[in-house]
C-alpha cells in the first residue's frame, strides 16, 4: 500500500504589479499553522528546476513553503518572457511576503526565506528590509555583481555589454527584446559561461520543460550593478550561508566579504561545485543541515 505523502500541495496565484504569479504551498499533513519558508529560485530558471526536493524535505520537518516563480517565468504572467531584473524579482518577493501573511492556513509570525543561486542575493536585501523574518538560508548565494563583473574576461564583458546596449535602444523604441543565451559552454556568448555552467544548469532542467535558453541582453547591466552585499550589514536575524567550496559560477571571497558584514551568520561549506548542491550527497548534506536550521530558528521559537 502507497503510503501518503508527508506534504499537501495546493496550487496558489498573487499579484505583482498587476501580474499574476503562479506558487505552490506545501503543507505538512499533521501540523496545525506552521512556520513558513518563503522560496524562489536563481538566474533566469524556474521553481521547477530541482527546488521540489526541498520544498518537500522542509515539509518533512513540519515546515510549509511557499515556492513561486517571478514574472515572466516559468506559469506566471509576463513580458518579455524571461526577464531577469533584480528590481523586479524584489517586488515579486515583496508580493509574496504579502500573500503568504494573509495566509490562515500558516503561522506567518514564523517566516523565513531561502533563496539559491541569484535568489540567494534577493533574500539578503529582503531581510535587510524586513526585521520580521525569523531566519534566513542563502545557498551558493548571489553576493555581487562587480566581483562576477571584474573576473569575467574582458571580451565577454564587451560582447555582452554591446548586447544589453542594443536591447535597451530596442526597448525605448518599442521593438522586441534582443536577448543572449542565459547559460552556455566557455567561450560562448552566454551570461553564464564558466566552466561547469552549461553542464550544471542542464541537469536542473525537468524533461517535459518549455524553457527558452535566452533572456533579454539588458540583464547584464542590471545584474552586473547588483549588489546585495552592501545590505548585509543591516540583516538582524539568523542566517545560514551555505557555499561550495568549488563554486565555478559565485567568487568565494565576495561571499565571504558577506558573511562577515552579517551581524548573525553561520556557515555550511560543502565539498562540490556550483550545481552539486541540487542532487546527490551535497544535496544530503546542504538540507540536513538547512532543515535542523529552520527547525531551530522557526519550530523553537
């Protein structure tokens, strides 16, 4: 006989900016108004690229979760389709922090988010903002854009820079995005073009995906001056900064200059890459000890 599993998955929509944006909440069968984690995912992918396992392995501790995709991805609305824009993502965050407080089916005095990869910068900056938020898990987190900027060669950042110009004269003037691959082989004229990128990001990708491998070009510029780090200082609660110690995609140091600006951080380094975290033994190590985080910080509070 199939057992039942531990978490009820129900389907959720909220608005950002006039957008409806698609969510799910998993919810531990036998808890009555648990804490909540707040979840998103990181550069230009989607809430179906490998963040399912968590979402569950949180459920299996008592813990909901609330996992949504931004605007112009995955089944939210929105156009041009795969925008990556940190202003943006951090309204979609700030939508969500609203729905999920409206909530009775959760105890929304105990929330925490978790982000990955670009996400991992946005819940930074949205702890900074938030005094409320009970603890917060950043994953190979997304530190700053002028420490990828700076160790970029000089010809990509060119080429990508001549892209990101020409896609915002298209946009004043009305035209359709000139868009640039999101992730690539070294060498190619993808945002993500480190050794391990194109590899790592195609493992996430579920078999039955939709997902178009480009985004608008102007992404380069507003990702390149994006600079959570200099929020980190005013993040009161908790937080969990879990790096890999063979990270191909976030600079090591800028994470570190992090964690040091953060009043109330610990660190996890796991012994793997960038997209290790998702799947196998890191995958076991990092929610082992994200979930006795959470448990800590929300279930004993």
């Amino acid at each position: 006989m199939a057992t039942k599993p531990i978490a009820l998955r129900s389907d959720h929509v909220f608005i950002s900016r006039g957008s409806r944006c698609s969510a799910w909440l998993y919810l531990p069968r036998h808890a009555k108004r648990p804490p909540v984690v707040i979840m998103a995912h990181g550069f230009g992918a989607e809430r179906t690229f490998g963040l399912e396992p968590f979402a569950e392995r949180f459920a299996d501790v008592g813990l909901a979760t609330f996992l949504f995709d931004y605007r112009c991805f995955g089944d939210s609305e929105g156009e041009p389709r795969n925008w990556i824009s940190p202003r943006r993502h951090l309204q979609d965050w700030e939508a969500a922090l609203a729905y999920v407080r409206d909530l009775e089916s959760i105890d929304a005095s105990r929330m925490a988010l978790w982000g990955t990869s670009f996400s991992g910068g946005h819940v930074i900056v949205m702890a900074a903002r938030h005094k409320e938020i009970s603890a917060v898990v950043a994953q190979v987190p997304f530190a700053d854009g002028l420490a990828l900027l700076t160790s970029a060669p000089l010809k990509h950042i060119l080429r990508l820079s001549m892209a990101a110009l020409g896609d915002l004269s298209r946009s004043i003037i009305g035209y359709s995005p000139l868009t640039v691959p999101i992730v690539g082989p070294p060498d190619s004229s993808a945002i993500m073009n480190m050794p391990g990128s194109w590899e790592g990001y195609r493992s996430l990708l579920p078999e039955d995906t939709s997902w178009t491998n480009a985004c608008p070009a102007r992404a380069v510029f507003t990702t390149s001056f994006y600079r959570p780090t200099l929020h980190a200082q005013r993040v009161e609660c908790p937080t969990l900064f879990v790096m890999a110690d063979h990270d191909e995609v976030i600079p090591l140091w800028s994470v570190r200059r992090e964690v040091a600006r953060v009043p109330n951080a610990q660190v996890l380094m796991l012994s793997g890459s960038h997209f290790d975290v998702y799947k196998g033994s890191c995958f076991e190590d990092a929610i082992a000890a994200e979930q006795d985080f959470f448990v800590t910080h929300l279930q004993n509070q």
